[in-house]
C-alpha cells in the first residue's frame, strides 16, 4: 500500500529501477557470440578463458572461419568467472540453439575446463566430435592457490574452483575424462606462465601435444595460444580429425 501513497514521480523512479534490475539479471544470463564463416558443416565452438570475451579469440575464430566452417566464439555470462558448472549450461544452450546433431569445440585456457564440463556433466557427449583444448588448466594452475591465499575474496567462483586439488576439480577428473565417441587433443606450451604448472595441461585419453616436441624453439606464450601460427595449424588439422604434428608445422 505504501507504494500507491508515493508521488507518480517516485513511483515511476521505483517502477524504473525494477526494470533496470531484471534486464541486469538477465543480461548476466545470457550469452553472447561472435560467427564467422559459413553455415555449412559441423560447426565449430569456440569458448573463451578466464575474464576473457569473443573478442578474446578473434584471430583464432577468422582462422578457423577460413576453412568455410561456420565458427561460433562464445561470451560466457560474467566472462567465464563465475560458477564453471553455469558457463556449462550457457554453452549447452547455446550448442541446443544450433540445432545440429554434432559439434566441434574449442576451449582457450579455463574455457577448455568450461567444455569438459559441458561434455560430462551436461549432455556435450552426445554432440561432441572433435574436442580441442588450448592450455586447459585440467589439473588446476597455482595462480589461483596463490590468490586465495593471498585473500580468499579475490578467488571465488571458477578461480576457486581452478585451485588445484579442488573438489571441482578432483570431480572432473575422475572416471572417464574423455567420454563419448569424440577426437580430445589437447594443446600446451612449456613456457605457460598462467597455467602453473604447465603440464596442468596434459588430459588423461587425449592426443596431448607440447608445442615445444613439434618446434623445439617455439617461445609460444600462454596468450599466444589463440594467435601464434603454430598452435592455429594445430588446431586446424584437430578439427579435422587428423591432427599429426610434424616440424612441417613450424
């Protein structure tokens, strides 16, 4: 009743401020994507890293867009720093959107962490085909240990969950870590500064290919992943199916 005794200003200012608040809410749940290519074929997905945006994958994404594939760079809701089991079910959503029966997905660092997750937990099994990890932190990365124990505020949602030997993780990586009938690679440099250590990398089941084995004197960087020549090619003959590095590739 007391809303009905306040001016009509002051009501539209609070009627106004609802409004505002629900388009917040679902801004933060819905997400957002860049295309290139054509729309012919098995599509590709491409799901950013921690903090990271469409924009983030860019250079990969028109890579990928080249080959006449249609490829899809994902924003996740709060830019994947959130709950990784809520970026799952925005990518489910946004594979169901397709409306096709299988896909190819590309995770960048946690986003690859982000796929495993849609593949395990929430029905990507089922359409993945070829599944291509770039600097996953499968097994955690010691940036997030040490940001939480620096304070435990500036690591909460995927961060924490990032924290090696975290029940997230120690979930994810039991039983069978490459379900269904896809193709895993999964692609690391020894010079990753961001996923600590390195090898955090490595996935049981998959192809797991170390840029420096293929091209001894790669100084690919962790960010370099989505940019660098070499670990685009990879990724290329990945979603492919056909990955077979060889020092051609550098």
């Amino acid at each position: 009743m007391m809303f009905y005794n306040l001016s009509q200003r002051r009501r539209a200012l609070i009627v106004g401020a609802g409004a505002l608040s629900v388009v917040i809410v679902i801004a933060a749940l819905v997400i957002s994507r860049r295309e290139a290519g054509s729309r012919s074929g098995v599509p590709i997905v491409v799901v950013p890293g921690y903090g990271g945006d469409a924009s983030t994958v860019k250079a990969l994404v028109e890579h990928l867009g080249g080959t006449g594939r249609r490829v899809l760079a994902l924003t996740l809701p709060q830019r994947g720093t959130g709950d990784i089991g809520r970026s799952a079910q925005a990518v489910a959503r946004a594979v169901a959107g397709l409306d096709v029966r299988r896909v190819d997905l590309v995770g960048f660092s946690a986003g690859g962490i982000v796929v495993r997750d849609f593949i395990q937990l929430h029905g990507g099994a089922a359409v993945a085909r070829n599944v291509v990890l770039l600097g996953a932190p499968n097994h955690g990365t010691e940036i997030t240990a040490s940001a939480l124990g620096i304070d435990p505020s500036l690591c909460s949602g995927a961060c924490a969950q990032l924290v090696p030997g975290s029940s997230f993780l120690r979930d994810l990586n039991s039983g069978d870590t490459t379900p269904g009938d896809a193709t895993y690679t999964s692609i690391w440099t020894t010079l990753d500064q961001t996923v600590t250590p390195p090898s955090s990398a490595l996935l049981r089941g998959a192809d797991n290919v170390r840029l420096q084995e293929v091209c001894p004197h790669s100084r690919v960087s962790h960010g370099e992943l989505v940019t660098d020549s070499l670990p685009v090619r990879l990724v290329l003959q990945a979603v492919h199916g056909m990955i077979k590095p060889s020092r051609l590739d550098c």
